[in-house]
C-alpha cells in the first residue's frame, strides 16, 4: 500500500525539489523589460528590488537583465526613477 503524509516520520524533511538555479524561470515572462544603459544612473533602486535577482552588474554598474530569470513583474520599470527600463509585451 502507497504510504500517506500520515505515516511519514515526524519531523522528516523531503529531499526532491529544487532552487531558481537550477530551473530558468525566464519563460513565465509575458512582458519583457528592456534597460536602456543612456538613461541610467546607476542609483542600483532596480538590483535592490528585483525579487528574482536579475539585474545584471558588472564594475558595480548595471549591465543588463539576465532574460534566464527575470520573470517579467515590472518591478524595476516602477522603482527606475530615470525612466531607464522600459516594459513591453514579450514577443
Ligand atoms: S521585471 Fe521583475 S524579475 Fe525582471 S528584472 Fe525587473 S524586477 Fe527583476
Ligand atoms: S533603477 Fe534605473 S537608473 Fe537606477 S540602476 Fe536601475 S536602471 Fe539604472
């Protein structure tokens, strides 16, 4: 017979699953934010936010966006105060 939550131990942890390294998260996206590196002056407001960590840095300027994660929230087009991100519908 199949065991049930019931007749697992108590305090027993599950092995199986995973963390956002190993699964790219990138394709939930349904609008694209795009980082427009002329407008920005690195005030780092987007990399603080970003839930998904995908605002990518590099000498400690902003870079880009890492498309493997960013799942699209807009969070960083609404923190950005110099208008440097600009959110548009996935193609
Ligand atoms: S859209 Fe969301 S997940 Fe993507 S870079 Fe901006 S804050 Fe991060
Ligand atoms: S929030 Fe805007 S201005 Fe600030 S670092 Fe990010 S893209 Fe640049």
């Amino acid at each position: 017979m199949k065991e049930g939550w019931k007749d697992l131990p108590i305090g027993c942890t599950i092995e199986k699953g995973g963390t956002s390294r190993d699964f790219k998260t990138g394709d939930w996206r349904s609008e694209r934010p795009e980082f427009l590196k002329d407008k920005c002056n690195n005030c780092l407001l987007c990399f603080i936010y970003c839930p998904d960590d995908a605002i990518l840095m590099k000498d400690d300027k902003v870079v880009g966006i890492d498309y493997d994660y960013c799942k699209g929230c807009g969070i960083c087009e609404k923190v950005c105060t110099a208008k440097a991100i600009e959110t548009k519908p996935e193609r």
